[in-house]
C-alpha cells in the first residue's frame, strides 16, 4: 500500500477494506487542495488493488469534515475545473468498488455531497450534515444537483439545496440520504462491521450489482460536474459572493 501524499489525509488497511481518514481536526477536517488530491489517489489505489473489495471513507476526531478551507480555496488561482476538488469527485463518480461513509460531528458542503456517491452510509446521532451554497451565493457542486433529487425527490431536495439549512442525521436517514443512525461510540464500529461484512462477499457480484444499480448514471454525473463547475466559477464573480467573501476576510483579519 503507497503512502498518503498529504499528511492530513491516512491510509489503512482492515482485511479487504482500505479505510481512508479525513484528519486535521483542528480545523474541522477541513479540506486543503492536497488533501483533496489524497483523497483521490486513496480512492483510485482502493479500485486498482486486488485485495481491496471495498473503501470506506472517515474523518478524525468525531468530526467528518467542515468542507472546503476557505481562506486556501480562495488564494487558489488554479481553474475550477483542474482544482484537487474536481479529480476527487470524478474519483468518486468513477469508483467500481462500494464506498462506505462514516459520518461524524460535521458534514459541510462537500462533506454532504460526497455521499450522494457513496453505497452505505452510517452516522453518529450528533452529526449535521448542511448544503449551503446558495447561502455562499454559489451554487450545488459534485454532481449533487442530479444526485439528490434523482434519491430523494424534487421537493425535499429542493429544500436541503435551496434553503441551505442544517440538518440533522435523524432527517437525513428520514430522507433516505444515510442508511442508519447511531449513538456516538457506536457508528464507526458499525460502519466497519458492514464494510467488513460487504468486503467478505464475493467481489465481481458486488461490483457488478453497483455497477448494474447505477448503470448510465456515470456519464450524465460526469456532464452535471461539468455543468455545476462552469456555472460554480460565473457565480463566484458575483456581487452576492463577493460580499460573502469580503465578509469572510474581514472575519479573518479581526480575529
């Protein structure tokens, strides 16, 4: 197994199941350009090794992750489309193994959107998860526009996407967004019993099945990225995010 690139991001091994670990918990787990790119090469050395049936996907210290670090998103002057972010959401879209999620504490932005992508998904009872980009005034990002409504319906994403509000695990297992709720010392355990549980079945079967369940769903994902970054980067430039960026920085240099 090839080590992690960037330091907040681990690499492990349980049996058949290659554990991927979100850890910078003193900022939340929030994610940096290189982590981002971590978890891309983490997710893409699951699919390539032959002893690996199934990833699961973590963060540190009772926490999933914040989102984006903002203050290194916005120094960034990489395009959208070549960002860390967008090589990992094609990874996830792309994945032909089942992708376990343990959620924690905070699940922000991308740490909502990633696990439109994944297959099981188990949360802690204090987990909130939130959408917030028209709140950003940005707009749905990693093919989430698609996704959500494609699972869960018009109306319900409409108002986890347009509201932007937070919401609790408990809604997002009503919703049909996460599989099982759990108490805190509890749901990692049980994410990894079933990603273990998944992992010891036979391979191509559950590969296969993925792939039947979300078949012609990849390629139309991949046009939603495209579509979301194009229009993410117009509206960047807006006065709207403008002033939610300027109120950002002035936040950091009075602190």
């Amino acid at each position: 197994m090839n080590e992690s690139a960037d330091k907040n991001i681990k690499y492990s091994i349980d049996g058949k199941v290659f554990v991927i670990e979100i850890n910078r918990p003193e900022k939340k787990n929030a994610l940096l350009p290189g982590m981002y790119a971590a978890l891309a090469a983490g997710l893409h050395q699951a699919n390539e090794d032959a002893s690996v049936n199934v990833a699961l996907i973590r963060g540190a210290d009772d926490c999933f992750t914040s989102g984006n670090d903002v203050s290194s998103f916005l120094a960034s002057n990489t395009s959208t489309a070549d960002r860390p972010s967008v090589t990992f959401m094609n990874a996830l879209n792309e994945s032909k193994k089942p992708i376990v999620a343990a959620i924690s504490g905070l699940a922000i932005g991308i740490g909502t959107t990633l696990l439109f992508h994944c297959d099981l998904i188990y949360a802690s009872e204090n987990c909130f998860l939130q959408l917030p980009f028209t709140r950003l005034g940005l707009c749905p990002e990693a093919g989430s526009s698609y996704l959500l409504p494609k699972q869960i319906g018009h109306v319900r994403a409409s108002e986890l996407l347009l509201l932007g509000g937070r919401f609790s695990a408990a809604k997002a297992k009503e919703y049909g967004i996460i599989n099982e709720v759990l108490p805190q010392d509890q749901y990692l355990v049980h994410a990894m019993e079933k990603a273990r549980e998944l992992a010891a079945l036979p391979a191509d079967s559950v590969q296969s099945s993925k792939e039947l369940i979300k078949r012609g769903q990849q390629g139309t994902v991949a046009d939603t990225i495209g579509v979301e970054l194009d229009e993410f980067s117009r509206l960047l430039q807006t006065p709207d995010a403008q002033a939610v960026v300027e109120a950002f920085l002035n936040k950091k240099k009075s602190a």
